[in-house]
C-alpha cells in the first residue's frame, strides 16, 4: 500500500491530492513508479476527490455482488466503485492494457463527479449521438462512450484525433485548464 501525494497546479484546490494504491504488489508487469508517472498524466484536477486505486486480482469485491443477488461481469479489467470513490483494475496482460483500463476508470470518475453537469449534458445529447465511437465498448452508453475517450485522449491521441468531434470535445471542455502540462502518448 502507498499513498500519493502529487503537487497541483490547479489552484482552485489546495495544493494536494492524497490518493492511495493498493494491492499491485501481486503483479510484476509494472513498477510502483511506472503506475505512479502514469497516474502523474492525470489533471490534478482530476484525482481531486478519488481516494484509492486497487488492483484486485481476486475480483473479491465483485464477489460481494453475488450476495446482493447481482451477477458480476466476470469479463470487465475494472470498475469505478462511485459511493467509495475508488478504481478497481482487476486484470491485464500489459502495460498498454493497464494503461488504457486505469485512465478509462479515471474517466468515469471524471465523468460523474468532476465535469459539470451542463458539460455531461452537452456530451451525452449531442456528441454522443455523433454515431462515430472509439471502440466498440464506447457504443454501449454515453458513460462509456467518454470514458474510453477520456482513456484515448491519453494513451491513443492519435487515434481519437480520427473523430473530431470528440477529441475537440476532450481537448476544449474536459482537459482544457491542462493541455500544456499533458505529456501525450508517452506511455505507448
């Protein structure tokens, strides 16, 4: 377990975010400080709030939903648990699939409780609509549709330049205080 504390440039908060990792010393694929510099690409801004990363290869917390009566999706790499404010990563075969499933979690967050509604309002009614996805994921709703955008935006630039629409969105309305210190691409 590790806690976090990255220096902010936002100054509308106040000047730290706490953020706690958990659970991946049971992998070997990436270091503490590669997982670090990949959570370093993140707007401050957009951690503000989001109290831990796990990694949870056993999925013991999607086991809980069995006694709730809910079947899990057994298949997903990871999950935003909202009412904890927490990124679960369950799996992944490389940095590349990390990278992706960790900013696409971070997406939901950012999504749900950091972009103002107006903003969620405009990209779930129009740009969603657009019938242009990223992935196939991204067609199942307007939360994953911005999630793995938000994910693209960071890891595959490149590739959601291709639909304009979206990455213009990305760029002007979610990541727009930060475009300069963002270091695209380079966990590819």
């Amino acid at each position: 377990m590790r806690k976090i504390k990255l220096n902010n440039s936002d100054h509308q908060l106040d000047g730290k975010i706490q953020l706690l990792l958990s659970g991946f010393h049971q992998q070997d694929t990436l270091s503490v400080d590669e997982i670090i510099d990949a959570i370093k690409l993140v707007p401050a801004g957009h951690l503000a709030g989001l109290k831990k990363i796990h990694y949870d290869p056993s999925r013991l917390h999607q086991m809980l939903y069995y006694y709730l009566g809910i079947s899990p999706n057994l298949s997903s790499l990871g999950e935003f648990i909202q009412n904890k404010r927490q990124v679960n990563v369950y799996h992944f075969h490389s940095k590349q699939q990390f990278y992706h499933t960790l900013f696409h979690e971070i997406g939901h967050y950012v999504y749900f409780f950091v972009i103002n509604s107006h903003v969620k309002k405009e990209w779930a009614t129009q740009t969603h609509k657009k019938k242009l996805f990223v992935s196939e994921y991204a067609k199942k709703n307007a939360a994953e549709d911005f999630a793995e955008c938000y994910s693209f935006y960071l890891v595959k630039n490149y590739k959601l330049r291709t639909i304009k629409t979206k990455y213009y969105f990305m760029k002007q309305k979610v990541f727009k205080k930060n475009e300069n210190s963002l270091n695209l691409n380079l966990l590819i």
